[in-house]
C-alpha cells in the first residue's frame, strides 16, 4: 500500500525551509504521493497563475524526494457562495477552469491524476439543494476535459467528506452518492431513473476516512457515514453500486484514502500523541486488509493553533505519531 502526504502550507508555500521539511518527511517516510488543490472562487474561468506556479514547484520538489503521483482536486467555498442551490454553480466556467488546468499543468515529472470536486457532499464546498446532481455534472465535465488532453490520467470520483457534521446542511456520504446516482437505500436504481442520465465516469474511487476521536478498532455499524471504522462496510455499497453500472466497476476496485489523520486537541478532548500513533497503525493495517491502494496523513505541522493535526506541532516538534508514519510498511 502505498503512502501519501499532504499540506498546503508547508508544500507550497514560498518559506524554503518549510518545502524543505515537508519534503524530509516524505522522503524518510518513502512517501510516494502527494495531494494538493487548485481553488476556484466560481467566478473565474481558469486557475492563478500564483497556483499554477507553485504547484508546479510542488512536483518538482516532490519528484526529487520520491513522489512520483500528485493528487490535484479541485475546491472552494461554493456552498458558502450559493448557499441555496448548487444549481447556481456555472458549469460552463468549470469546464473552462478544468480545460485551462490541465493545459497549465502539463509536463510535470509526476503523474497527475485529477479529483474535480472536494468533499462535495459538505456545507461550506457545495449547498445541499441539488448538491448531488451538480456534483455529477462535473465529475463527468472533468473527467471528459482531462481525457481530452491527458488521456493517460487518471480521474478519481469520491473525494466525501465521511459524515455530516448537520444533516440540515450538509449530507452523510451514502445518502450523498446514492442520489446521484440515482439509487435507492438498497442501492438500486430508483424507479424512473435510467442509468444514461445517473451513470459517471471515473478511474478510481477515493475515500476521506478521517474518523478525529475514535479507535480505528471500534466498528462504525452505518452505510450512511463512512470512516476509517467501515470501509468493508463501504466497499461493499461501492461494488452494489457498480452492479448498476452508474459507476465503474473497475473504479471501485481501485480505492484510495486521500485525507486521513487524528486531531490531537478539540474542544472537548484531548488524544494524546502515544494513542494518536498507535491508532494510526492499526489505521493502516485495516486499510491494507481492505484492499486500499494508498493512504495519505494531512498535515506536516499543525496548519494554526485550532486545527491539531500535524505530524509536527506548530512550532515544529515531532509527535509520536511521526516515527509510526515514518516506518508505515
């Protein structure tokens, strides 16, 4: 299985020493992917230069320490934008941003594989009116743009967040997916649905199995939520749904984790660093039974002084989860 990293401060920013420590750890790690977003404003029809440029250098930085794959996904605070309805989002302007990214970022020395939405199924990246049917247009819009250029790429579908923190606001992954594709709760084609209008385009599926608070061991009993605690549970829907033939049968049999990492201080808990890592193997060794291809930590340091997620604290101490990434084999 392989092993994935992620930070947007420490991996593109302009502070060398920073690149310079993200890319330690993923080389003493043996690290071989990487993930990081292009952020659309759904005003403009194309990617900032200052984005392209430092994704860019990512690559480059990333391919001499041993990353040879970069996950690129799209995102941004569409649902803050809309708010009401996802039918709002201009999808012309996305096929444009898309088609301009993968002119953009051609030539890299890594292989690119494109996710063309995050956590779609989440308040603040698209509104819940509609959310899944837009979501569908544009896994399908991307996917069809990044063919055209890079018919060699892969593009994932996923990308969930894996529960809803509100379900007035946001949506639960499985009742999210379910509804755009078109399926029932027994993950059957609706009645009056037909596969040409509900089916999407994917090479592979990509799963967030952050689960914050709770041991990996502890069994998550829900086809609604989907965490680090039910991926048999998931691949299970994932393959029911692929007997629709609404997604890829061969997509679904291709399964990454691509956000994944425990927070150490909440608001109302504490984990401490010795629980977090060994949390993290047995993280691992579920993921490894349940034929996951990749798993990826987010977070070198801890990004601000609310958000404890880092390998690293803020000020650039090595947790006891680091050691445990590091030799994840």
């Amino acid at each position: 299985m392989a092993k994935g990293l992620a930070d947007e401060v420490t991996a593109r920013g302009d502070d060398p020493t920073l690149r310079g420590e993200f890319f330690k750890v993923a080389k003493d790690a043996n690290v071989t992917f990487a993930r990081t977003f292009i952020h659309w404003d759904g005003k403009h029809a194309f990617p900032f230069p200052h984005e392209v440029a430092s994704i860019r250098r990512m690559a480059t930085e990333g391919a001499a320490a041993g990353i040879d794959t970069l996950f690129v996904s799209f995102n941004g605070e569409l649902g803050t934008l809309y708010k009401t309805d996802a039918r709002k989002v201009s999808l012309k302007r996305y096929r444009t941003l898309v088609r301009k990214s993968v002119t953009a970022l051609k030539g890299l020395p890594v292989k690119l594989v494109w996710s063309p939405w995050n956590e779609s199924n989440y308040q603040t990246q698209l509104p819940k009116k509609h959310g899944p049917e837009i979501w569908r247009k544009m896994q399908n819009i991307a996917y069809d743009e990044v063919k055209k250029q890079t018919p060699k790429a892969l593009v994932v579908a996923g990308e969930l967040a894996p529960y809803a923190r509100s379900t007035k606001k946001s949506s639960n992954p499985g009742p999210f997916l379910r509804e755009a594709l078109g399926l029932d709760k027994s993950w059957k084609p609706r009645k009056g649905t037909r596969t040409k209008d509900y089916a999407v385009k994917a090479d592979a599926f990509t799963i967030h199995s952050y689960d914050y608070k709770n041991n990996p061991a502890k069994r998550l009993r829900s086809n609604d939520m989907w965490t680090i605690r039910n991926l048999s549970t998931q691949r299970t829907l994932l393959r029911r749904a692929a007997k629709t033939k609404r997604i890829p049968g061969s997509a679904v049999k291709r399964l990454y984790i691509t956000e994944f990492a425990y927070i150490f201080k909440t608001s109302s808990q504490t984990i401490p660093d010795t629980t977090a890592a060994s949390w993290l193997q047995s993280a691992w060794n579920i993921a490894a039974k349940n034929g996951i291809r990749g798993l990826l930590w987010f977070n070198v340091r801890d990004p601000q002084a609310i958000f404890f997620s880092g390998l690293k604290d803020e000020a650039g101490n090595d947790r006891a989860v680091l050691p445990v990434f590091t030799n994840l084999k």
